[in-house]
DNA sequence: ATAATAATGATAATGATTATCATTATTGGG
DNA sequence: CCCAATAATGATAATCATTATCATTATTAT
C-alpha cells in the first residue's frame, strides 16, 4: 500500500468526522475542501485501510457500510428507531474466542458485534406509542454463556 | 401480517435449504419447483419474517444478506476464503448485555455476533502460501471483559 | 533519475434490493 | 356464507451502493 495525499485526506477526514460516516456520506465531507477527489478514491481507500486494520468496517446497519477511525475493540449499539450508531468500549473475553474456534474448528482473526433496540430519545419520544406492530420483535434474550 | 401460500413455501424452503442463502439464492431454489413465485415477493417475505423474528438476517458477510431459519440465539462464522458460514451455538451472558446497556443507556432488544477467520479446509489450502499481504491484517484479539 | 507499478479520477457497469402498480388473495365482520 | 377492506403478489422499473475499467499521474526502490 503506497502512500498518497488522498489516503491521508480520507483517514484524516474520518478522524474528524467522528460518527461512523459511509463512505459516501465522508466523500461528501472530503468534497466539500477538496473537490479534486473522486468517489472511487474514497471507497478504495477506506476499503483498503480497513482490509489492513488501519480503520474499522461496520456492516449490517442499513443498507450501506459505515467506517470507524477507531481501532481499539468495541462495539456498536445501533438504534433501530433513528439508526444512531453509538460506541460500547468493551472487550470479549479470550474464552468466549477460544470456545467458538473449537465449535468451529475454525482460526478466528476478527469478530464484530452490534447490538440493536431503541436509544434514550427514541424511547422517551414514542413512549406509549408502540413503534413496533406487534411483540414478534420481542427477541428472546440469551442467559449466561453456555 | 397475512397468512400466504407464497410465504409458506419461503419458510419451507429456507428450511430445507440449511445454508444460510441469500434471498437471490433462495429464489432461484424455490423457482425450480414455484416458477410463479416472483423475486419480489421471495425478498418480501424474507424481510417481513425477520422483522418478525421469525427467522434470522445475517449482514455484513458479502454484499448481500443471508438468512437462517434458525432463530435460537447462535452466532455465525464467516471464512475470509471462501465465505462459507459456520453456526455457533453459543449463548452471550445476560451480564454482558446489562453492561452494554448501562454503557449507552440504551434498550437493547436484540444482538448479533460474527467471527471471521480461516475455515479448516481453507487453512489446509493455503499453508505455506499466506492469502494475506501482510501482517497488518493479524488483528488484536482482546483481553477479558473489561 | 528512472523504470516499475500502484493510485487516481471519471464514468460505465454491476449487483442487490426496493418501489410501483394493477391484480389477486385473505380475513374479519355482517 | 358473502363482502368490503386491505394486505400480498408478480412483473418490472427504479434506486442505491459499490466495483470495474482505463487512460493518466504519482510513488518508490534501485
């Protein structure tokens, strides 16, 4: 990976950006000082910066993927209301790591974890007015690690 | 939500198919025997029962979504080669959920976990010849719940 | 300084998914 | 049991995110 100005503008772009942008959402923010660069450049550098570790791809929000300057292990809480994305700085223990490779009889090298459901202003906004139809949604949560 | 024979026939065939399909796969395998069942109505369907809780929507793997008609808490394994997907049954601590909720003061209702790595067979295919650049990709794999 | 080659920008192309809309099917009353 | 309300369907157009292409430019090791 060879260095270029637009490679630090997109990893320096994010960093100020702060909210886990799409990529087309920093191409925006990036237009706005320098018009220069393309949209391809964007979505090849963050994807190139991610597949190097150097940043973090968050996947499974809405349709598109989300990008993280944030490297440290985290995770993501993710409003299923208004698609807020806010950080949880926690770890996952070794042991659970270390039982899912035996499960799996699989070489774990990354692991993501979201969560979803309803963040403080979207439940105090539609308290008593149900935003789901029905309790489905309801999912069961899961006790203790097994 | 309506009953439907269309969306028996995408609960049956999500559930003889085993694989974690994506929608487009799941089509073209209920097409062989439904030629009248439409895209459209096979995406719907999917979408809506997930929704639902029902059965499972699994992002963040390739471009597309896949869906398991597995709904008991598990997570999944996706290898970086070959993309196959490998269940995990595996439970989170209701403890770690209550911290993740304390941390965002969020409600959580639900909650997704994928580990990436190298599957067996694909370990054994490309011992000594590394599929990886370099080393950057070699991720911190965290330490004990903080 | 130079040759090799990775990165860029513009844009076409792709792939997945959703919207539209006329038609059909399901369902809860009467 | 029939009927009105309306959810679901199928075909296809449209959209949205992302990637491929390709000629040009920039970077880097020698």
């Amino acid at each position: 990976m060879r260095n270029s100005k637009q490679k630090d503008i997109v990893l320096l772009a994010l960093d100020e950006y702060r909210v886990h942008p799409t990529a087309e959402e920093l191409y925006k923010y990036i237009h706005q000082k320098h018009s220069d660069i393309g949209v391809a450049t964007v979505y090849r550098n963050l994807n190139k910066l991610s597949e190097k570790g150097l940043i973090k791809k968050i996947t499974g929000l809405d349709g598109s993927s989300h990008f993280d300057s944030c490297t440290e292990p985290h995770f993501h809480f993710i409003c299923d209301c208004c698609g807020k994305i806010y950080d949880i700085p926690m770890n996952i223990s070794n042991y659970l790591i270390s039982k899912a490779e035996e499960f799996t009889d699989c070489k774990i090298t990354s692991m993501d974890m979201s969560f979803r459901g309803l963040c403080r202003e979207c439940e105090d906004k539609h308290r008593g007015s149900p935003i789901f139809e029905d309790k489905e949604l309801e999912m069961l949560l899961a006790a203790g690690v097994t």
